[in-house]
C-alpha cells in the first residue's frame, strides 16, 4: 500500500500528465452546440453593472461560452440564495457561521445582479460589482494544473488590474463546461467533480476578491481573514480543494473552512444539484459525501491505455 506522501508524489506526477492531455485542448466530453447567446441588457448602464467586463474577450466562441457560463454562476448562486441547507452546510461550515455564510451568497448574487451591491459599507473599496472585473481565457501567467487565478484582488487595487483568467486546464479539465450539458444521470449518487462547471470555477475566484467577505461581514479584513485558498491536502498544491478536502477542512478547523473558497462552491455545488437532481440523492436524501480526492477518475478520463492502468495499479 502507498503512504500518503507517495501516494501525493504519485498524483502529481500524474496530474502533471493530464495537464499536457489539457494543453492540447482534447476534451473530456463532447461539447454539443453552444449556440449564439447575446449580453442582454448590457447597453443600460444598470444591468452593464452585473457583468464581467468582457473587453479583452474577442467576438467568437470563447466569448460565447463564457457568457453561458455567466449565466450558469447567475443560475447556481440564485439557487443556493433561494435554497439554504442546513443539513449540506453543516458539513462546510459550523452551523453557527449560517448567517455569514448567507450573506456571502447574497453579496456575490448582489453583485451579479442590476445595478451591483446597493450602498456598499466601504466606500472606495471594489469591486462591488462584476463591471469592475474582467475576465479572459488564457494561458497567460498559468502554472502546470491551475484552473484559474485572479489578480487585483485588493479592496483598493486598481479597476484595470482586477482580472479572472480562466486557464486552459481548467477550460479542458471539467466533465462539462456548461450546466446545460450535465444530466442528472451524469453525475450519480455521490459529490464528485461531475458537478463542477465553469460557472462554479468562477464562483471561486470571484471569491477571491476581499470586498466580497467586507461587504458581506461589514468590516475591514485583515489579510488573514478574507476569504481565500485555505491550507489542505490536495495534491501538488496542499491547498484545501475539492469536496474532500473542504469537508476535511471543516471537521480540522471551522475558522478556516468560513475562509476557504472551495467551502462555499462545494456547499453551493452539492445544494444546487439537491434541487436540479433530487431523485440521484439516494443517500437519505442526499448526495455521499466524498471520502477522497477523486482525482483519479478525473483523470482517468482523459488519459487512456497504459498511464490509466498503471495509475489503477498503484492505486
């Protein structure tokens, strides 16, 4: 049997073998038809407000899913918002930081929303709504495996350097980019990451921006207490990423699991699919909760042959 830290030497080494399968853009999953979607309501200034800045995103097929993917983020965090669990939170966060935790979905849904966050507490902090950050798909500044990162995080940082990049191994990563292309069927009994779309990728980094827990908490953060990627186990980052690792993180240390960004999109992610997919939560009602990182079937998916029953094998 693999100990841990060879077990973790493993998987990135491994990891590090689907990023090339990524790089080259093959897909995981049949991407269908996107379609032609518009930005709706983006010439009045109010609902421009709700947007991400997609200047730097040229007319075509990028730009196309990611203003799906837009609406998938506005889909996921309107459900959560509307649909509190108790029972999936206490598995995230003490249920003593429900409120908190609340309020940090409604801020981001504010924010997506008309017109941004009405009377922010902090005047001259930002972003307070989504025309204050661009974003972009690109390989631009990406280490091997990151999905995605931001810039320009700080409440006083400059609007022109509050940046999302969605990297292109987290464009080719996920099971399916876009919601609409999950079924129920898809993603089966247990939290796994077929429930994670592009929408939940940007979830997270919007999460990254501090304004998001000063205007949510009403106060000014400290740098050790804004939401961010919290320590953990995950392999080649020791980051607190993923299903297990947020539950994980929880169970070790409630203060820091309030503070992880995973925390609050797995909570959304296992919420979300409670209400789309009710009949695959076969677990009392629920969906099981991850007992490792799946990391393996991940990429099992894309790698084929030898490399994938070499990684069974040892495993």
């Amino acid at each position: 049997m693999l100990t841990s830290s060879l077990r973790s030497s493993v998987a990135c080494i491994f990891l590090l073998v689907h990023t090339l399968f990524a790089s080259l853009d093959v897909s995981i999953n049949p991407r269908g038809s996107y379609g032609h979607l518009v930005e709706h309501g983006t010439s009045n200034s109010l609902e421009k407000r709700g947007y991400f800045n997609f200047n730097n995103v040229p007319l075509g097929g990028d730009r196309t899913i990611l203003l799906a993917a837009f609406q998938d983020l506005r889909d996921l965090v309107n459900t959560v918002v509307a649909n509190p669990n108790p029972g999936v939170l206490q598995n995230y966060f003490d249920p003593n930081d429900a409120g908190d935790v609340a309020n940090v979905f409604q801020t981001v849904q504010q924010m997506i929303g008309i017109g941004g966050v009405p009377n922010p507490p902090h005047p001259g902090f930002g972003p307070t709504d989504l025309a204050n950050i661009q974003i972009r798909r690109s390989n631009e500044g990406c280490g091997p495996l990151v999905l995605a990162y931001s810039q320009g995080v700080a409440t006083l940082s400059a609007a022109n350097t509050r940046l999302i990049t969605i990297c292109d191994f987290g464009w080719n990563v996920l099971f399916k980019r876009l919601r609409r292309d999950i079924e129920c069927s898809d993603i089966g009994p247990k939290v796994n990451y077929k429930m994670q779309f592009l929408g939940g990728i940007m979830l997270h980094e919007i999460l990254h921006f501090n304004n998001v827990g000063n205007i949510a908490w009403n106060l000014v953060l400290g740098p050790d207490q804004v939401i961010d990627d919290q320590p953990g186990n995950f392999p080649c980052f020791n980051k607190a990423y993923g299903p297990y690792e947020a539950t994980s993180l929880r169970q070790r240390d409630p203060n820091a699991a309030k503070i992880n960004n995973e925390n609050y999109v797995w909570y959304a992610l296992q919420t979300y699919w409670l209400v789309q997919c009710p009949g695959s939560a076969k677990n009392n009602g629920d969906f099981k909760y991850a007992s490792s990182n799946d990391i393996p079937k991940s990429c099992k998916q894309i790698a084929k042959g030898y490399m994938k029953n070499l990684w069974c094998w040892l495993l």
